[in-house]
C-alpha cells in the first residue's frame, strides 16, 4: 500500500511538472530576440551612408589616365610655316605675320585649353624667344653688318643670335609635340563589391557606375 501511495504521488507531480515546463519553453519562443545581439547586425541588410566609413579608412584618389594630343601642335605648326614660306615668297608680308603668329602662339592655346596652364605659358616664351633671335640676327646681317661703319650689332653677334634662335625655332615643335600630355579623369564603369565594417555593423556595399 505504501509502495502504491509513493507512485501516485510521483505520477502527480509529474503530472504538475510537465505543463509547466512547456509554458516556459512557449514563453521562450515567443520572446523576441535581444537588440543587442550582435549576429543581428551581421547580416542587417542597409545601404551604408556615403560619410561611414571604418576606422583608418582613407579615401583613394580617382582613377587617371593620360591622353596624348601632340597631334593638334604638330597640324598648327605645319600650317603655320606653310603659311609664312608659301605666302611670304609671293610677296604678302600681313599673311606672313599671321603665320609668325600661329606658329608662336597656337600651340600655346592648344596646351592652354588641355588645362596645361605653365606648358601653355613656357611654350609661348620659348617660341617667341626663338623666332625674335633668329629674325634679329638675320636682320642685322642683311642690312648693317659688314656695311655700316658702326652696326647696332656686330657680326659675329648677329650669327650667334640667329643660330641660337633657330635652333629653339626647329626645337620648339618637338618638345610641345612631345610634352603635350593632358590627365583625364578615367570613367569607372565596373561595379566593385567592397566590404563595410564600422563598429556597430558588418556587411557588403556594392560600388560603382551605372
């Protein structure tokens, strides 16, 4: 009779026990997960702002690419000479000018509009420079020296002005032709799957152009 009572009261609060412990197991279920949870924020799906960026991140430079367009010298300074020795020998001093001046100052503008301000500037120099020696010394050659009994310049003078000046006149198409570089900003038409780690969250940004 003992033994019977004992089971029956063993029945009893297991009986008691088994509905309880299924309530608490529900109560769990139906909690909502903690906030603070960190594998949350791993696979958060949200577009990162444009300023967040992970600590020490610096921010590369954009891509360049450098075009060549000594092409666009090498035309203005045919067509310029051209100009003067065609124009000139048929006795049309004004259109002889007008060549002088493209060849001096046309490749100046065309490095100026590629956004070579200082090459625009050194090349007009150095082409006005030349072409003012060679045409002084030429001058002084054919009018005074070895003729008048006091020149402006003497002739060795003369000689050494149109010799340097003609050789920064032959020089100076070449070094613009090969100078002539101009920095683009190259066009990035590729997506780029770049990761994006800040203290609070973790995840991937997909980058690029469309």
């Amino acid at each position: 009779m003992a033994a019977v009572t004992g089971m029956a009261a063993v029945l009893g609060v297991l009986a008691g026990a088994v509905p309880t412990s299924t309530h608490a197991q529900g109560a769990s279920a139906d909690a909502p997960a903690s906030s603070d949870d960190p594998s949350r924020h791993l696979w958060t799906a949200r577009r990162p702002a444009d300023d967040e960026h992970p600590p020490g991140f610096e921010p590369q430079p954009p891509p360049v690419e450098h075009a060549w367009y000594g092409g666009q010298t090498l035309v203005t300074d045919v067509l310029s000479v051209s100009l003067v020795l065609t124009v000139g020998s048929h006795g049309s001093p004004e259109l002889a000018l007008v060549g002088l001046a493209g060849y001096a100052l046309a490749p100046a503008v065309i490095h100026g509009i590629h956004g070579n301000t200082r090459l625009a500037v050194g090349s007009g120099l150095y082409r006005t420079t030349g072409a003012l020696l060679t045409l002084g010394g030429f001058a002084n050659l054919l009018s005074e020296c070895g003729e008048s009994e006091d020149p402006a310049i003497d002739c060795d003078t003369a000689w050494v002005m149109m010799l340097i000046g003609g050789a920064m006149t032959l020089s100076a198409p070449v070094l613009d032709a090969v100078l002539a570089w101009e920095v683009k900003q190259r066009a990035d038409d590729g997506l780029v799957l770049a990761p994006v780690i800040t203290p609070d969250r973790a995840g991937l940004q997909l980058r690029g152009r469309f």
